[in-house]
C-alpha cells in the first residue's frame, strides 16, 4: 500500500505545478539572479588589454586555462568582474571548518544554535574578503607581468581597479548564493557553479568535435567518450542515490490504558553523505596556484617552476595531492557537518528508538561511527574514481575538454537536489490543499447542521 506522499507524487503534474505559486516565484527568482550572474562574467575588468588577452587565450584554451574558464563560467577567460568566481568564499569556508573542529572558541561557537552560526557564518565572509583580495592582488600582477594591461595605463592604478573589481565581484557572488538559498530554490553556491559549467559545455563541446574533424582525434575516441560520459552520468546517479538503511526499533508504549506497539523504522546513510563538497574543496585548494601561474609563464622561480610542473594537472604528484584531499575532505565533512553520531545517537536516545542488539547512547554512537566510517571508504573512493578519471583522459589522450570528473559530479549532484527540492514544495503545496479542502469541508457540514434520523 503507497504512502500518503507517494499517492501524492504520484499525481503532481503541470497543472499542481501551475497552482503552485510560491514555488514558480522562488523559481523565477532563482532564475533572474542567474542571469545576473552570467551577464557579470561578461563586464571585463578595467584595464584590460582585450586582443593580448584573446591570444593569450587561445594558446592556453586547451590546457588549465580551459578548466579554470569553466569552473569561473568563462569569466576568467574574459577577466570579467567574476573573474575569481566563488572559490575564495569555498576556500574560506573550509578554513573556517577546520578551525572550527579544532579551535575550542569556535566549537563553543556551534554549541550555541543559531547565534552561534551566525557569527561563523561572519567570520567566514571576513576570511573571504582576506582570500579575495590576496587572490586578486596576485592575479593583477600576473596581468601586468604578461603585458596584458593597456600600455599607458598606470601599474598602481590598475592594481587597485582590477583588485577592487575582482573583490567586489566575489563578494557580489556570495551574497547572489546566500538570497538563492534563502529566497530561491536549491543551493545558491552550488547553482552558481552549476550555471557556469553548464553555460561552457557547448563551447568546449564544440572544440572537442572540431578536433576531430581536423583529425587530432579519431572517430573511435570521440564516440568511446560520449560513451563513457554517459556511463559515468548513470554511475554517479546510482552511487547519488544508494542508500545504507540501519534498522531502529521503537519500545512498545502506553497511553492511559491502551498499549501501543512501538513499531520500527530505517535510518538512511547515503553512500556519500557528504555531495559534491568534497570535490568542490578539493578543486578550490588546486585551481588556486594554476591559475596564478597559467598568468605568469616565464616569470616564476625555478623553484616554483619545479613545483609546478610537478604538481600540474595529470603528474603524479597532482593525482595523489588531489585523491588525498578528496578523501579527507570526504571523511571530514561527513562527521563534523553532515552527519554526526554523537548527535544521531542522542536524537535516538532522546525519542526512546535503539539499534537492535545496541545500547542507547554510546554504544549506539560507536556502532554508527563503525558503519558510517566503512560507508565512507567506498563513498571516496568513488568520488575520487570519478575526480580523477578526467585527469587521466586529458594527460594520456590529450582530450581538451573537461568530460567527467567533478564538472559532471557537480552538474549530477546539483540537478538531483535541486529536482528533490521542487518535488518537496510541490508536495507541500499539495499537502496544504488537502488540508483547506478537508477544513471547507467541515465548515459546509457544519452550516447544514446536524443529520436527521
């Protein structure tokens, strides 16, 4: 027999869709301040010398260049006002997140509900004016050091612009996420990064078939990769949506003089509780150093020269580097954001529900951490499958085009959460119309008054 909520999904369709008039406000609102956001990847920074910058491009379209274009949504490519995109706001929230595990201030911080994250969430937004001015400051000296910068353009004059601008963008982008978040639908961080994939893809697609028209690459490799992008899209829905059900039972209770049994039910632990987080972390701590140095060829140390080359995209180095924090940020988010078993194991304790076989409290917390914990190996070990399988492709087979990794992740990830939260409102909505239907209802019986016998 079908639950209440799957009768009522059931039936969701256009017309519940069109009497549903919040949701289509915070869709349209979603939608308008996206837009805004593409139009800003287009108003270059001031400055900038637009034909040097177009060459420069060019050359370097079908290394780093093309991947740090698609995260930022082509704004870096052009140097628009969200050049730096929404990193320094994920670098500056991992920071945060950090400390706030390990920094007992900041721990007192999240015991104290919402207050408390309010003041994090502050902190976190100082951290990102820290990270995109350093960020900004650097990139406009790689600007100038490339002769990228109008000839009679003052050098000081065009730091200060182009790292007002670039600040000023970034911050514009966080507060864009935030009012998606509060007022639209869906994740705003998450929407901005989705958007800016997306609006690339036809781009770099594009790039990708001419290559094999010019025949850089054979027919055969193009149709094994439309292949296996297909392939790894169904593998990252799969893996999205596969759960780890741990049975709880609930004791039998009385309520004056009848006895009610006490029943059963699931506690779901995905497979990768923590989302795309991890990869988006990860990206954010190694897009950082490329693209300082994708703008200052020929102009960094030997030393850095070194590092570089062998942490650059596809070395060894930078595979393991990126599989590592992948891991950890997989383990870390899950255990100290998204599902803590100190806290699961109190709300259980607290609602009279245990793990058959475990004691409420500690021991239900301990025996959580033991599946959680051997969840997560395989939960990382596919994001990181995922992550790298691009790097590999682009180092082996020279694809120049980002297929996979976590620019599908991302897109995968944000679209079903997104679709999720529709669902969740349109069954809401639905939810409240049975409710004023069955109160009309009560209200005409009552103006009829009592049936006659």
């Amino acid at each position: 027999m079908a639950s209440a909520a799957e009768q009522m999904a059931a039936n969701m369709s256009w017309g519940a869709f069109g009497k549903a008039t919040e949701l289509r406000s915070r869709i349209f609102f979603t939608i308008g301040l996206l837009i805004i956001y593409r139009i800003g990847t287009y108003i270059p920074v001031p400055g900038i010398d637009a034909n040097a910058l177009r060459e420069f491009m060019d050359q370097a379209q079908s290394g780093i260049a093309g991947v740090l274009g698609m995260f930022t949504g082509g704004a870096l490519s052009r140097m628009g006002v969200f050049a730096l995109g929404i990193m320094p706001y994920i670098s500056a929230s991992i920071i945060v997140q950090l400390l706030s595990s390990m920094w007992e201030p900041l721990k007192q911080l999240k015991k104290e509900g919402e207050q408390g994250r309010k003041k994090i969430n502050q902190y976190t937004r100082y951290g990102t004016v820290l990270l995109a001015t350093g960020q900004a400051f650097a990139l406009a000296n790689s600007l100038l050091a490339g002769d990228l910068v109008q000839a009679d353009l003052p050098s000081m004059f065009f730091i200060a612009a182009c790292v007002i601008t670039l600040v000023g963008g970034t911050m514009f982008l966080m507060w864009l996420g935030e009012q998606i978040t509060a007022r639209g639908i869906g994740n705003g961080i998450s929407l901005i990064i989705f958007v800016g994939i997306v609006a690339e893809i036809p781009a770099a697609l594009g790039q990708f078939l001419a290559s094999g028209r010019s025949g850089a690459i054979s027919p055969a490799v193009i149709i094994g990769v439309i292949v296996m992008v297909v392939a790894v899209i169904a593998f990252v829905v799969f893996m999205e949506r596969a759960l780890r059900k741990i049975h709880i039972q609930y004791p039998r209770r009385q309520v004056g003089m009848k006895v009610y049994d006490g029943g059963s039910s699931h506690l779901p632990v995905k497979v990768n509780p923590a989302g795309v987080i991890p990869a988006i972390f990860a990206s954010a701590l190694l897009l950082l150093p490329t693209t300082i140095s994708t703008f200052s060829t020929g102009q960094t140390g030997p030393i850095m020269a070194t590092i570089l080359a062998y942490f650059g995209p596809g070395q060894p180095l930078y595979l393991l580097f990126f599989t590592g924090m992948i891991v950890f940020f997989t383990f870390f988010y899950t255990k100290e954001v998204a599902f803590k078993v100190d806290d699961v194991a109190d709300n259980l304790k607290n609602q009279n529900g245990f793990v058959p076989g475990i004691r409420p409290g500690k021991k239900t917390a301990e025996y959580l951490d033991y599946v959680v914990t051997r969840i997560l190996v395989l939960g990382a070990g596919y994001l990181a499958l995922v992550c790298l399988l691009p790097e590999i492709l682009r180092s082996q087979l020279a694809i120049p085009f980002y297929f996979g990794g976590t620019s599908v992740l991302i897109v995968v990830s944000v679209t079903m959460d997104t679709i999720n939260q529709v669902q969740s409102h349109l069954l809401a909505h639905q939810y409240e119309g049975l409710i004023e239907k069955s109160q009309l209802r009560g209200k005409k019986r009552g103006k009829k008054g009592p049936a006659r016998r």
